[in-house]
C-alpha cells in the first residue's frame, strides 16, 4: 500500500517536517471498525447492541466520533508507513498535527521529528592509537598477595600509638560555635588509620594516638545540613587494634586458595594479575579507538534528543538529593562549583553521550553484523545481573516497556565496532604491535552460522 501523498520538509539537519495525505479510499478499515466500536458502546431502541446502522449513528451522533477514532487509528501505522516509504531514520516521538480533514475525501496530518543526521564514518584501517602496555612487576603481585594475607588477618588489642593500617574504635563530634552537628557525629565507630575516606584531616589526627586519648582538628562537612561549613572534630579513641597477618606459606596458600604452595600461588596471582590488565588494556583500545574516529566525523546533533537526556541525568542526581535544590546546591559549593559549571557539565556529558550512540548507529548501519538469539539472550542475562534483578522479572519488564529492541541496538553497535577496531593500528607504550583481534575477534565459523 502507497500513501497517495507525501512530503518531507527538512528543517535542519536533524529534524525533518513530514505531511501526510490520506484518501478515504485507504481508511475503509478503520472506518468499518470505528462504527463497530460505537455501535457496542450506545444504546439505541429498536436495535440490539452492536447492530445499529450507520446512517442512524450519523444522525444520533455525528460524524465527529467517527472521525477522531478513525484518525486515532491511523496515525501511527500512516506515519509509521510515510517514515519507511520515505526511508526516514527517526529519533525520539514524533509532533503530530492534524491539518485537514475533508470528509469521504482525505485526511492530511503532519508530523516533525528528529532524524539521525548524515553521518560519514572514517576509514578504521587509517586510524592509529596508542594503549599502555601490559606490565606485572614484582611489587605488583606483593601488594595483592599482600591484599589476600589481610582478608585472612586477625584484629588484636593492641596499646602502642596508632599508624597507618592500625584500626581504632573512634567516637567522633562535630561543633559548629560550639554547637553540636548530629548528623556528622558518631559513637563507636571501627576505621582503618590511612583510609581517608570518611573526614580530612582525621588520619593526621589518629596517628599517634593511643587508646583513652583525645584530639580535634578542623575540616569542611561535605553532607548534610551544614555541607560546606569549617567544624570542629572533636575524636576520642576507645580501643586500638592491630591487624596480623597470617605468613604467607604453603599452609596459608591451601588455606586461602586451590593451591597447594605458596609459590603457585604467587605464580597464579601473577597470571591473574596481567590477565585483569589485558582486560583494561581491551578497554582502552576501544575507548581510543572511538576517541579517534569521532574526531574525525563531525555532525550536528538533534537538539530534543539531547534536551532528553540532560533531563534524564538530571532526574538521576536530583533523585539522590530527594529533589531538593538546596542540598545540590551545598553539595556543588562543597565541591568548589555551582549550579551553573554543574549543569554546562551535565550539557557536555548529554551531548557527548548521544554523540557517541548516534556515531555506533552509523557504524552498526556500515558493518552489519548479525545478532543471534543467543548473543541478545546473553546480553539481557548479563545485564538483569548488572541490576541485580532476576533474568525472567527483567525479560517481563523489557517487554512491558517495549525495550528489547533497544538491548538488541546495544549488541549490535558493540560487535560493529568490534569488528571496525580489528583494522585499526593498535601499539602499546612500548612501540610494540598489538593484536587486537585476541580481544574483538571472532571466529569466522561461528558468525557464518550466526552463533556466538
């Protein structure tokens, strides 16, 4: 079926205005089920229900019901049908106009949208970029079997000065003008000396200290009600302890691992360590390989789409501030900004993630690879388990909310640019050549079959 008529008006370079006209010819079936539809809505005497002609709904009703259903009911297979026909890529929701409607003739709709730009992709095999190299030094395996030991450490009292990986059982009060701070005081709480992860300055302070004794010092509260503010940190020390470490022998490694020496133990945490390695190197050369082939493909980006996800970022970290302007707005100071650096920021992220996405599009679009039920099944799966969700609840609510064709899209890009990286010119720090195919690679076998 051809629309009649159809027209595409370009606005921009992302976004398009689209009439549509159609005839009455075209509209029989939604004519026929609008009437039914209204014929088993309304009683009229002498007819059972559903059965009363249409020339009587007419003169009961009006043809204005008639109409808006049929419009209802057309419109979005029309203007899925003009987008096609017109070979349209759209992004986002549609702003559909009903212009005309000329009864037992046409109707003639509008519709503007977002459309993903022209977009040229470079030449993969022109692109070089530059990775750090593999490396595992001794040190290296040291400080996890170091990391290993301290999991399978005992805490023991201890009564010397504290220092750096000592634990102490802290109380801890927070003055403003002498004024106590509840929500940044606390009683009894266990920290490791040289975490620094909970107020500055309190490491310094602990350091040296014994059990009983007393110190304060000043900080910034970073949360809270008085985010932002210079406090008096008052710590009392209730106990002090210290962690020992078990030897590392041959009865910690079959103790702590599958190994029966401690020297295969070293030796399989070496190859574990340089196996993590070659994972953030894989990373990496995805990461600088997208970096250099979006320098060179320059395109405008659809305004809505980015004005989407700017709201979208931002209902995320409102969300953690319970809504509320004001503790942003504590935060962001605390943190040396404002709201205005605070949301060009936001702006740039939005604009460079929906660069990103249309730029794999566009990738995915030249390469087509072909997705198997299995990859796309693997996909969910890996990522219900990335929320935490059960496999079979997420599949439910992806299909509620008509989104596993956008998972379907996420596998797609991925192995088009996969499969571009394998003609880029990857070397390490070092000048050495890297085979990236060991990483993006596939087996040629399997993607003839179509399987993973």
């Amino acid at each position: 079926m051809k629309l009649v008529q159809t027209s595409v008006e370009k606005l921009n370079d992302t976004r398009v205005k689209l009439t549509v006209n159609v005839p009455f010819d075209e509209l029989k079936p939604e004519i026929d089920n609008a009437y039914k539809a209204i014929a088993q809505q309304v009683n009229i005497p002498g007819f059972r229900k559903g059965k009363a002609p249409r020339q009587l709904i007419d003169a009961r009703f009006g043809r204005g019901p008639i109409l808006e259903q049929v419009v209802n009911d057309m419109l979005p297979t029309r203007y899925q049908q003009a987008c096609e026909e017109n070979d349209l890529k759209v992004i986002g929701q549609p702003q559909v106009d009903i212009s005309k409607i000329e009864d037992n003739e046409f109707v003639e709709f509008t519709a503007e949208v977002d459309v993903r730009p022209e977009i040229s992709v470079p030449d993969f095999s022109d692109l070089e970029v530059t990775v750090d190299a593999v490396s595992v030094s001794d040190e290296d395996v040291e400080k996890e079997l170091e990391n290993l030991r301290a999991r399978f450490g005992e805490l023991k009292d201890t009564k010397r000065k504290l220092k750096t990986g000592d634990f102490a059982i802290i109380d801890l009060t927070a003055e403003i003008d002498g004024e106590k701070v509840e929500e940044a005081s606390t009683e009894g709480l266990s920290y490791e000396v040289g975490s620094d992860d909970l107020i500055k300055g309190l490491d310094t302070a602990l350091r040296g200290m014994k059990t009983g004794e007393d110190n304060e010092f000043t900080a910034e509260l970073v949360s809270g009600e008085h985010a932002g503010k210079e406090a008096t940190i008052k710590v009392h020390v209730q106990q002090t302890k210290e962690r020992k470490l078990p030897d590392l022998d041959d009865e910690f490694a079959q103790e702590a691992s599958e190994f029966d020496t401690a020297d295969e133990l070293r030796e399989n945490t070496k190859t574990q360590l340089e196996e993590r390695k070659k994972a953030q190197q894989a990373g990496d050369i995805r990461d600088e390989v997208l970096k250099a082939a979006l320098a060179k493909s320059e395109f405008a980006l659809p305004e809505s789409v980015v004005e989407d996800q700017v709201h979208a970022q931002m209902h995320q970290v409102m969300g953690q501030m319970a809504h509320d302007e004001s503790a942003l707005a504590k935060l962001l100071e605390a943190q040396g900004t404002n709201r205005e650096e605070f949301d060009k920021n936001t702006r740039a992220q939005a604009e460079e993630s929906v660069r990103t996405q249309l730029f794999l599009d566009a990738v995915a679009d030249e390469e087509d690879p072909q997705v198997s039920q299995q990859e796309l099944t693997d996909h969910i799966l890996f990522t219900a388990q990335s929320y935490g969700m059960d496999p079979n609840q997420f599949i439910q609510q992806l299909q509620q909310a008509n989104q596993i064709g956008n998972l379907f899209a996420d596998v797609r890009r991925g192995k088009a640019l996969a499969a571009a990286i394998c003609r880029v010119s990857v070397k390490d720090s070092e000048g050495n050549a890297i085979d990236q195919t060991e990483f993006f690679g596939e087996d040629e076998d399997e993607d003839a079959s179509g399987e993973s």
